[in-house]
C-alpha cells in the first residue's frame, strides 16, 4: 500500500477544472460549434461541389451511431454480437416501407424503425443470454444471414430492382440540411448515450464486463441488464438504418451484409472498447479513411514504375488497419488518452512552477 | 448479545462424493463479529457461498432476520441485507475506486435507463447522494485517497482493503468477509482489525469473518467457530477456542505448531486495544 | 429414393469441403485463440497459385498441385511469423479483426500479382469429367476424390495429434498455453506448425472445390467460408472431428432442402429460393446452439467464484 501522504497531492490536482464536468460541456459545446460550422467551411472550399463532400461525410455520422450501439453491446456490457447489422437492414427497409407503400410521414417512419427493432432485440437478447463468447458471435453472424436472405426475398417477391424512398421530406434532399440534421441526432445521442453509461446503468454494465459473479452478488440482475443493452444497442442500430436509408435514399439488403456487420465491430475495435471517444474514433477511421483513399490519385509513377493506386484501396485501408491493431491493441482512443494526460501533466507542470515562483516572492 | 441474525441449522453440502459442509449449526448473533476459521479445504467459503447464494447447499436451511435465505435467488440477497467481500478479490477492476463503491450500492438506487438519458433530475441527485455516501465511507476506513485510482492499477493490499469498503458500503445488517487479510501486509492488517471494529462500533452492522490470518481474528472476533473437514470442530471466545489442543492438532498437525499459535495468542490483545 | 441418395451424397461431398475448411479454422483457434477470418483467402490465393501454375507454365495438374501445398504451407508459416506473432498477446476481439485486415491485404496483393484472377477463371483438373456408377447412383471422380481426401486429413491429422510427440505437444498448447510452455513444448515452433498446417489444409478445400466447379477467383471461398465457421461452430470448436461433422452437417441440410424445396411455394412467396434454406439452415443452427450452447460435440465449461 502506498503513503497517504504521498498519494493526497496526485489525488487533487491544480487540473482538476480539466476533469470535471464543467470542461467536459465545454469542449463538447466548442465541438458541435464547430461541427454546424462545417457546411460553410465545405461552401469556401469546395464550392459548388461542397454538397456532395458534406453528404459524404455526413455517412460517419450515421456510423458514429451504430459503433455507439455496438460499443454499449460488446465494449460495456460485453456481449460479444455480432448480429446488429440485421437491425441496421430492418431500420432502413422499415422506413422505406412505411415512407414509400404506406406513406407515412417521415418521423414516424423512424419511431417505428426504432421500436420495432428494439423489439427485435429483445427477442433476439433472450435466446442471446444462453450463449456466450464465440458461439454467440457466430450464431448473431447467422442471424444477419438470414435477414439478409429475408430482406432479398421481400425484394424478390415485389419484383423491386431497389427500395427506393421516393416520400422523404424534400428538405432532406439538400444535403447541407441532410447533413445538419444528422449531426443533430449525432450530438444527441453522444449525450443521451454518456449519460446512461454514467449512471446506475452504464456502472450495471461494466460491472457485469469486469465481473459477473461480483455483480450478481451486489445484486444487479444480469437477465435484466444484458437484455436492457441488447435492446437499446437494438434501437440505437435501427435508427443508425433508417438515417442510411435516408442518406441513400434507398433500402438495400447489404445493409444486412457479413462485411457490414463485421466493419461494426471493427470500428469500437479499433476505436476503443468501453469508450464513447474510441466509437467516434472508430467510425471515422473504418467509415472515413476508405473514403480519403479515394482521394488519392490513381496512379502514382515513379521513374519506370507505375502504380495503379485505384485497385490498392482495400489493401491500403487494410494495412493501416493491421497496423492500428498492432500499435494499439486497446483501440486508437488511446492516443487521445495520452494526449490528455500531456495536457493535463503540462498544465500541472505550468501551475505548480507559478504557484513556487508565487511563493517566492 | 441480542436475539440471531443469522441461524445455520444442520448444512451439508455435497459436490460429488465429496463432503464439504457435514451438518453444520452456526448462530450470528445481532452486532456480532463472528469468526470462521479451519484448515484450507475445511468448508469455510462454501458456507459462505450457501449464504450468499453461489452454491446450493445438499440439505439445511439458513434463516437471516426471521426469513428462509435458501429461497431467495442470488441476485436478491443484497437487496434483503447481506454483503460480501471475495477471496480472489472480484474487484470491478476497470472501475475507479469510487465508481465500485457506487455500484455496489446498486440495489439500493432505484434509478431506470429513462432517469439515466439526463444529466440533472432525479436520478441524478440520488446518484450524488450515493458518490457522498461512497466517499464517506472510503474516509472512515482510510482510504479516501484512493478514490479516484482504477481499482485494477492498486496493489494487492489496498485492492483487499476496497473488497472491505465495497462491501460495507451499502451498510447491509450481515457482511461476509472471506479472508480480507490474506495478501495484507501486517502493519496493515492491524489497521484493518481497527477499521473493522470501529465499524462495528459505528454502524452496528454484524460480521462473519472467514480468515486465516489468527492476528486479525483474535482482534476483532467476538466469538471463533472451528471447521474441520467440513464439521465444527470447537465454538467460543477467541482465546479458548485457539488453544484448545483440538483445533490446534486440526490447524497445525500435533506437536512442535504449538509455539507458534501461543506467539499469535500472545500479541493478541496489543492489538484489540 | 435415387434421387435422394445422389442428392444426400452431394450434401457430403459439399459438407466435407465446409469440413476441410472447418477443422483449419478449429486447428488456429484452439492454439492461438484467432477466430481467422482470413482463412478463405488464404484458401484462395493458394488456389490461385495453383490455377497460376496450370496456366501460364503450363504445368501438370500434378506437380501444380505439389508446387501449390509447398507455397501455402510456407504462405502459412510466413503469415504467423510477420502476422500472428505481433497480434498474439492481443484481446480475442482484435485478433479477430486483425484477420479481416490480413484478408484485404492478401486479396490486394494476390490481385496485383495475378491481376488476371479477380474474374473468374477456369480450373482444370484430371477428374472433371469422369464419373462412376454405383447401383442407380452416379458418383463424379472428383466427388470421390474429395471424400477420400478429407478422410485422409482427418485420419492423419487425429494419428498426428494424438500419437507422435510434437502433436500431443501441440494439443498441450491449445488446452494451456502457459502450462505447456512450462513443460517445455515449443510453444513457437508450435504456432509456426498449426499455421502452416491449416494454410495446406485450407489450400486443399479450395483446390477441391475448385475442381469440383472447374471455376475460381480470388474470392471464391468467401460464401463458403461463413458456412465453415457455423459448421465449426455446431462442432462445438474444440474438437476436430466437431468441426468435420458440424461442415457436413450443414451441407447435407443444404443439399436436401433444395430437393424438399424445390418447385414449392406459399402463396407468393417462392419457397425454394435460396435464401429461404439459408435462413432455415441459420435458424436451425442457432436453435441447436440454444438447447446445447456449447455445440454439438463441445463441453460445458465450470464457472468458478
């Protein structure tokens, strides 16, 4: 056991504005500032072509969701599943359903996306419970399987090519509104989602990751909880779909694809298991970085050697990929908690010299 | 003292053809602090697990505060008052300090993923209650220091030590103690006894203590009970129980041990006082 | 009834290819804890080798075959020496996903060296044509050869496990890696072993297969490797003849419910469609994963407090 007294200092620290709640809404409010300040920034730079680039950064933001989803499943309550990608199928082909054949208005195309696919996970969290570690996440893979096969054969046996929406709000057509509006519900649901992970909830689940005997014995009922995060893990996805069906304006059975449920958990793994930052983190480098590879140009020659860079795409986002898992098997947010650290060890650093020299004098 | 808390009467447990428990009675009167004690492999975590729920025993029946225990499932029992500490710590260890202190007093809050979805309300403010609370008691046994370190990254002593705190945080009328002292070092563990007592003292709240380390149960139990291969072996205060030459051959084989159960009776009472 | 015999005879001849696959995914991870999701292409661009083999030097189908084992056992021992040695300490999660990278690299690179593989090309093999008859039944050379050879897999690989030193070693490693690393088995030649083992073993599934359908590309094994994972899976992922079993069974459903199937509808809807067998072949897994949780052939493992 260490000395008290050497503890006490490090326990209370001159940074300590930096952890508390105050600095947390802080950075959070200068980050959606910044992030409404986007569109006018793409409108500088890219001109005419500004909405094209904000509608396809405005897919992250429907990924941020779904790794948040994925993330409260595996990384807190650590359900190893890997079927959220037949929810994210349901949420869009539901929308599309009652957008399109039943014409109803767009927002309760949404709740119902949502409480459906709850409900979905709700039955599918029961059988869930029965099944652990590896057998679960290949058992949830076939899952995904058999929506998808489902969700073709809908396609099949309306004679539909595509499930197109044809009755979106006009509004949404224009992709700087598309855009703010997904980053509002983003926003939303980063807070939404923090504050049920800081409550007598979220500790429910990570008491149950980090031991389940213990949690049992301090009476949190693990049915209960593993099946209230299948749910809202459920929900979350659903909507995460019916934003995709939004954004794609169609509804396609590879919503519900192997690959599409596989990227999900790549994203919380590279990003960060348990983390809420390593989500956001995670979305961006799986939805994002494909993306800037397409940037590059399509053939790079040096002296006699020409590279045709266009075909190298997926091998290139895999290598990075290897190499984020390689140097940082905890997820790439540890990069971000190191650099609080530094923060934090500078500033202690700068007020502990100005307080001595305070002193001084 | 005062009327039982909790009443053992005629427990067995059988895993196989191997009997662990063999018609065990134990009474834990109110307020008291009662030691378990026995040779490794005597049966003593296996009564603690009946109680709290982890094994089912073969036969028996375990009352606590006037009702059947053995009716009740695992995840209620803390709800009705009983806590436990883990002989293989079972800390929540990615969890601040402070963060398993709140989460032990789970059943105690009652707040729902809807309170949860704000960051003010209800459910906010009993969860402020709560951090009071949990660092309340982290300062009457000595370890508000602690907490805001990740349980995980504390040294083996201390993380014992937050076991203890975890366990009597949610105040519950019956602890259960499964060896807090092994791992501790020994200047700690007299800081422990003290901790506990004081606790006792304050709070009121009855221990059953399953210990080897015969420092901190000459000073803190009130009263000692035996185990050997699964029976009672002896029960009383602690001084007679340890040097009745039975449990003394049951301990430490026969001759030669002896010494070395005197030296621990003899350093005893510094301790208590 | 002759119908159903050539139709039940498929179903195990495609099951024993998920088999081949399923037992390589088995093998890794029991003894180095990855869920490999590279492990059909690997399949695959050993295959490609092989086709490579055929089409430009114009080898024989054999000594192509030869060159082709010999390329992907050392594919596998260089896979676990530049791959598996970094991620090993890894959390099983990462692992995992590490392979999904390790196939887009290996896809990438295979389709740079042999761009003339992304499509699908023909795959010749001594077998395709010929055919035997037994009784009413006609069985396909390469059928034959396909069982034939999965059973020598099998066969050798449980006589490898379980009567020669280095196996019984290996089996060591996968019950506690530690432990056995304690009573001095190679842990790391191990390693190197089992990789190298399983990347023959997958190049064997795709170079059946391949015959069987006279075609291939470089992403010919996906399908079939999701299957092999569910046949693992209902095996139970610990045993190897599990994983044998759990592949065939899954391709005997497949192949009788098209025959139960076929020509049937409900109103509508076209029930001998292919995906109504998936998800019932899916659903039906996931049942038997509820009433035995460990699989088929696997063991309930004790939670101690």
């Amino acid at each position: 056991m260490s000395d008290p007294a050497s503890a006490s200092p490090r326990s209370a620290p001159p940074s300590a504005w930096l952890r508390s709640r105050w600095a947390g809404w802080f950075i959070a409010g200068v980050g959606v500032v910044a992030l409404l300040l986007v569109p006018s920034t793409y409108d500088a730079l890219y001109g005419f072509q500004a909405g094209f680039q904000l509608h396809r950064i405005s897919l992250i933001g429907i990924y941020i969701i779904a790794a948040l989803a994925q993330n409260v499943l595996t990384g807190y309550a650590a359900q190893p599943s890997l079927g959220n990608a037949a929810f994210f199928g349901v949420g869009a082909y539901l929308l599309a359903w009652t957008n399109t054949d039943l014409h109803q208005p767009y927002w309760l195309g949404i709740v119902i996306a949502m409480v459906v696919c709850a409900l979905l996970g709700l039955i599918v969290g029961g059988p869930a419970l029965r099944i652990s570690g590896t057998y679960l996440a290949i058992a949830t893979l076939g899952l995904v399987l058999v929506t998808q096969s489902l969700l073709d054969l809908w396609d099949k046996t309306n004679g539909r090519q595509s499930y197109d929406l044809t009755q979106l709000p006009l509004s949404l057509g224009d992709d700087h509104t598309l855009y703010v509006f997904i980053v509002v519900i983003v926003v939303a649901v980063l807070f939404f989602v923090r504050n049920i992970l800081q409550s007598r909830v979220g500790r429910a689940w990570v008491a149950i990751r980090d031991n389940e005997a213990a949690a049992e014995a301090f009476g949190i009922n693990l049915t209960t909880y593993k099946l209230l995060a299948f749910v809202i893990s459920a929900l979350l996805t659903g909507l995460a779909g019916a934003l995709y069906a939004t954004w794609a304006t169609t509804a396609s059975s590879s919503s519900s694809s192997a690959d599409q449920t596989i990227a999900f958990l790549a994203m919380i793994v590279v990003g960060g298991l348990g983390s809420i930052v390593g989500s956001v983190i995670g979305a961006i480098f799986v939805g994002f970085l494909p993306l800037l590879l397409q940037q590059l140009p399509a053939i790079v020659s040096a002296g006699p050697i020409r590279i045709q860079v266009t075909t190298l795409q997926s091998g290139i986002f895999g290598l990075l990929l290897l190499l984020a898992l390689i140097f940082f098997p905890e997820g790439l947010r540890g990069i971000v908690d190191r650099a609080g650290l530094l923060m934090r060890r500078l500033l202690n650093r700068h007020i502990a010299t100005g307080a001595s020299e305070g002193v001084e004098r | 003292m005062t009327d039982a808390l909790l009443t053992i009467t005629d427990l067995t447990v059988r895993f196989g053809g191997l009997v662990a428990v063999d018609r065990f009675d134990l009474t834990v009167p109110s307020g008291q602090i009662v030691a378990l004690v026995g040779p490794n492999g005597a049966g003593k975590t296996t009564v603690l697990n009946c109680i709290s729920g982890f094994v089912t025993p073969t036969n028996g029946a375990i009352q606590f505060a006037g009702r059947d225990l053995l009716r009740l499932p695992r995840n209620q029992r803390a709800r009705v008052g009983i806590g436990r500490t883990f002989q293989n710590l079972q800390l929540f260890a990615s969890m601040t300090v402070l963060d398993n202190l709140l989460t032990a007093q789970h059943s105690a809050l009652r707040a729902t993923i809807l309170g949860g979805l704000l960051p003010f309300g209800p459910a906010r403010a009993e969860d402020a209650r709560a951090r009071a609370h949990a660092l309340a008691t982290l300062d009457l046994l000595g370890l508000a220091h602690y907490a805001h370190q990740v349980a995980g990254t504390l040294p083996f002593g201390a993380q014992k030590l937050v076991g203890v705190a975890r366990a009597l945080v949610v105040r519950p009328q019956l602890v259960l103690l499964d060896e807090p002292a092994a791992g501790v070092m020994h200047a700690d563990v007299l800081d422990l006894a003290a901790s506990l007592r004081r606790w006792r003292d304050e709070v009121g709240t009855t221990l059953l203590l399953v210990e080897h380390n015969m420092s901190l149960v000459q000073a803190v139990a009130d009263s000692v009970t035996v185990l050997d291969y699964g029976r009672k072996l002896a029960e009383g205060l602690p001084q007679a129980v340890l040097s009745d030459p039975a449990v003394l051959e049951a301990y430490l084989g026969s001759d030669g041990a002896a010494s070395d159960a005197t030296v621990v009776a003899e350093e005893a009472p510094n301790v208590a006082n | 009834m002759v119908a159903f015999l050539q139709v039940a005879l498929a179903g195990v001849v495609t099951g024993s290819i998920y088999g081949l696959l399923a037992l390589g995914i088995v093998l890794i991870y029991r003894t180095t804890g990855v869920l490999n999701f590279a492990y059909g292409a690997i399949g695959a661009v050993c295959t490609g080798f092989m086709a490579i083999l055929m089409m430009g030097p114009r080898l024989p189908f054999g000594l192509a075959l030869l060159g082709a084992l010999i390329f992907s056992a050392l594919l596998g021992m260089g896979l676990e020496r530049s791959f598996a040695r970094p991620v090993l300490r890894a959390p099983v999660f990462t692992k995992a996903i590490a392979t999904l990278a390790l196939a887009l690299i290996l896809e990438t690179v295979a389709q740079q060296i042999w761009p003339q593989l992304s499509q699908a090309v023909h795959f010749s093999s001594p077998f395709a044509t010929a055919s035997v008859r037994v009784g009413g039944v006609y069985i396909a050379l390469i059928d034959v050869v396909i069982l034939l050879v999965t059973a020598g897999v099998m066969v050798a690989l449980q006589l490898f496990l379980t009567r020669t030193k280095l196996g019984i070693a290996m089996r060591a490693t996968a019950d506690n890696q530690d432990a056995a690393r304690l009573m001095g088995a190679p842990v790391g030649n191990i390693s190197l072993l089992t990789w190298g083992l399983s990347a023959v073993i997958a190049a064997l599934a795709g170079i059946l297969l391949a015959s069987r359908t006279g075609l291939m590309n470089l992403s010919f094994l996906d399908p079939v490797l999701i299957l092999a994972f569910i046949g693992a899976v209902l095996g139970g992922l610990e045993s190897l003849p599990g994983a044998l079993i759990g592949g065939i069974v899954i391709g005997l459903l497949d192949n009788l419910l098209a025959l139960i199937l076929a020509g049937h509808s409900l109103g509508p809807l076209d029930i001998s469609d292919p995906g109504i067998r998936q998800a019932l072949i899916f659903g039906g897994f996931v049942l038997v994963l509820l009433f035995r949780p460990q699989g088929l052939l696997g063991q309930a493992t004790l939670r101690r407090v």
